[in-house]
C-alpha cells in the first residue's frame, strides 16, 4: 500500500530537549515536505526537499532541521524544542508533478511542556 | 503573493442537506486547486483537484467542486450531507516556488453535522 509514515504520533517532551520525527515514504517521490497545522492558521510549510541532499526553509523553519539522506526517509528535527512548537505535524510526499498533489501522513501530535 | 481564503471557519448543517464550503484562491498563473478532508484524528484525505478542462471536478465521496475563474473560487458541494462527513476540510493551491511545487493551504473550515 502506498503510504507515508509517520512516527512517533503522539510525543509530550520538556523544553529543550531533542527530538526526532521521523516519516518514511515508500512511492519512491522525489518531494517530501514538513507542514505543522494550528486551528485558525491551516498547514504551514516548515521545510520541503526537492531529492536526496536537496533542502529548503519553508514558509516556518524557525526552531527546525531536516535532513534527506536517503530517497525515502525525510526526519524533523527539533534541537531544543520550546512550547511554541507545540502543534500538529504532517509529512507528505509528491512525485512532483503539480496536478498529483500530496500524500499525508498520519500526523505526529507533539506537546511540548 | 499566493494565497487561499476559507472564509467560513465553521459550518454546521442537518445530515441529508446540501453542503457549500467557500473557497477564494490568489494566484497570478493557472492554478492547480485541491481540496482535502481530516477526520478527527487522521491525516489528510484528497477529495478532488482541477488543472484544466471542465470547470466542475467530481470527487470521492460524493463531492464535487466547481472552479470559477472569474470569481477565482473553487467551492466545495455536496448534494445531501452524511453524518460521515463532519470534518475539517482544507481547500489548497499548488504554487510553484524556487522549482518546487508547493501547496498553500487555506485555514480550514470544520463541517459539523447534525443527525
């Protein structure tokens, strides 16, 4: 089945404390993205990677990192996360191609306290 | 700059009534428009897109939408509402920014139904 998966899907961790979410892939896109969504403000692009070692700032990457090692795997990472990263995150891949659109992940609850 | 415009951020109809969600885009070249659905507690779902061709696109689950260029809209209807069908629903623009394709999200709006 095609799908993207993410993980963890929920996460409460203290302020400044590292982590990882990671999302995997396995349609063999070249695009992944990282959007975080917050009532009122819709999804909001955090980072996106055009192919593997290609990155690039989003509309929100303050206080993110991300990396594109390998074609399938596209981690967030958040070095010392604050309250204010306290959201919802989705991870989605494309092949590219305008019309096709996205395919989501499940979403990765994340509190920070 | 590109934009979408969701202007109900709420909407609650009777289940069997018909159902317009409002969608306004901002986009300079011709637009690539989605809608997508988010159950409580679940990613989110392609409902239907347009690029081209007929201004009226079907969609799963009994959706439609309609693109409007002259009002640069794209509403979401559907004919008789289900209980299913409470979610939040996002209408999206693909934009091309820097080579990538990108889509800018509107803010949802959240459809409540009642039985």
């Amino acid at each position: 089945e095609a799908q993207v998966t993410q993980n963890p899907r929920y996460l409460i961790t203290v302020t400044g404390k590292k982590l990882t979410v990671t999302c995997s892939q396995n349609m063999n896109h070249e695009y992944m993205s990282w959007y975080r969504q917050d009532p009122g403000l819709g999804l909001r692009q955090i980072y996106y990677s055009m192919n593997v070692e290609v990155t690039d700032k989003g509309d929100v990457p303050e206080g993110y990192k991300v990396s594109r090692k390998e074609k399938r795997n596209f981690p967030l990472i958040l070095e010392s996360p604050s309250p204010n990263q306290t959201s919802l995150y989705f991870c989605a891949s494309s092949s590219g191609y305008p019309i096709s659109g996205y395919t989501f992940g499940s979403g990765t609850r994340l509190t920070v306290v | 700059a590109q934009s979408v415009t969701q202007p109900d951020i709420h909407i609650t109809v009777s289940e069997g009534a018909s159902l317009e969600l409002r969608c306004n885009y901002s986009y300079g070249a011709t637009p690539y428009l989605f809608w997508y659905v988010q159950s409580p507690g679940q990613g989110l779902q392609l409902l239907l897109k347009y690029f081209s061709g007929d201004t009226l696109v079907q969609g799963i689950k009994g959706f439609e939408a309609e693109f409007k260029r002259s009002q640069s809209s794209f509403n979401l209807r559907k004919p008789s509402v289900h209980w299913s069908d409470a979610a939040e629903y996002f209408c999206a623009v693909g934009a091309v920014s820097g080579g990538y394709n990108k889509l800018i999200f509107g803010a949802g709006t959240r459809l409540a139904v009642h039985p």
